[in-house]
C-alpha cells in the first residue's frame, strides 16, 4: 500500500463488516512518503479505490503523479501506480492485524531506471489509539537495494469529529540512499462530514548529516528530497 498519508489511513483501518467497494480522492499540498517528497514540494492529487471483503480480505489500488529529482531525465516517470493486497483481523479484545503486500508501478524512469518494486506490510492496532508498523522492500526502485521502515502513530479524539494524531519512523534506506533517517508528524484531522476530512500536519526529517544536493545526482544513484520543518494541507473526498 502506497497510502502516503499514512497518519490517516492508519487511523481509519479497520476490519470490514461486509463486502463492499469504496474509494477516495485526496488535494494534497505535497505526497509525502516516510519523511521525504515525491512530488519536489508540489501540490497533487491522488487517488485510490479499494474492494473489502467481510473475510477481512482486500485490494486496491492508488494512482498518484511524481515527479523526482531527476527532471532533466529521459523518459522520466510522472505517474505512481500502486496495486496492493491484504488481510485484516481482529484478535484479543482490542487489537487488530494487518497484512499486506503492495508493487509500485511507474509509467517511466526513476533517476535513469525502470523502478518498479514490491513492498510488503504487518502493523498492529490496538483500538483507534496507536498503530505500530513494519514494512520491508527488496530491490527498491531497482536498485538491488533492500530498505525496511518502522512507524509508529498515535490518535486522540477530543470530538466526535476532530482527531489529533502524531507519528514518528525511522526508514533504514542506507543501501539505497546512503544514510537511515528519522522522521515524525504532528497534526489535526477534522472530519466535516462522512464523506468529507481535511488535515492540517506538521512534518520534520532528521538525517545524520547535512544532504546537499546540487543539480542533479550523480548517474545512477536515488535523491530522496526530506521534508523539514514544513506544514502540509490535504482535503480528503470519500465514496
């Protein structure tokens, strides 16, 4: 699962009472992924739809545009696409599990390379109040480098329709990019309606040393750009 804005997602995870489609349309003023941007700081729309199965089985997909750092690139990839598959499953009195794998998919070149890779997923639930997650990835965007990622997120809901929520990671990207890092969110979720939610989050990065990045990367090698000290706005449309 792409699910870039995790923070909510996790929040509205739950183990589906009957089978039914469902999906949504996300305005977001960045795609954010673990502490670092896909969209070089440009606002985006996203979109996913997904099929739940009262088994607790599920499948999806997302659809976002990219854009790296590699913009002088041939035949760069401008579109994400996300297929993934899961099973969810309640077990103890307040606790839920949650398996998954997922391919990103990419309509071109990734810093001079085809890119597409798999991913998969295990997080814990305990009630809507913390989610612990841990994904790993081989071979990420091709670059016979294997990275994993470890989250984890609370929420609080001071009104039927107001959630504050936090986050923190740590991405082990040090095959692909050359360093691990930290990164954590703090924000507010305020659900108009059913259908309607709009997010207002704070967003940090703590990388081991100071990144620069002067025009493009060397050949070859993956930039991921961090997000510092920086707020983002998203506006969530469901159906």
């Amino acid at each position: 699962m792409n699910r870039s804005f995790s923070w909510l997602l996790l929040a509205s995870l739950s183990v589906p009472a009957s089978a039914e489609f469902k999906g949504s349309a996300t305005f977001a003023t960045d795609y954010v992924y673990r502490g670092y941007t896909k969209s070089r700081n440009n606002p985006v729309g996203l979109g996913n739809l997904e099929y739940e199965h009262e088994l607790g089985l599920y499948a999806g997909f997302w659809v976002a545009p990219v854009s790296f750092d590699d913009e002088h690139g041939d035949d760069r990839a401008r579109v994400e696409i996300n297929p993934y598959l899961g099973w969810a499953t309640k077990f103890a009195k307040n606790w839920k599990l949650d398996l998954a794998a997922s391919r990103y998919l990419y309509d071109g070149n990734v810093f001079g390379r085809d890119a597409d890779y798999n991913e998969f997923y295990g997080s814990f639930h305990y009630r809507d109040l913390l989610s612990a997650r841990v994904a790993f990835a081989y071979d990420t965007y091709n670059r016979d480098a294997n990275t994993s990622a470890y989250e984890l997120i609370g929420r609080y809901s001071p009104l039927d329709r107001l959630q504050l929520s936090a986050g923190v990671g740590f991405h082990q990207a040090g095959e692909l990019a050359h360093y691990d890092y930290f990164f954590w969110n703090a924000g507010v979720t305020w659900y108009v309606n059913r259908y309607i939610s709009v997010d207002l989050r704070y967003v940090d990065t703590k990388l081991p040393y100071e990144e620069r990045h002067e025009d493009e990367p060397e050949n070859g090698s993956v930039y991921l750009r961090p997000l510092d000290n920086r707020f983002l706005f998203s506006l969530s449309v469901a159906f």
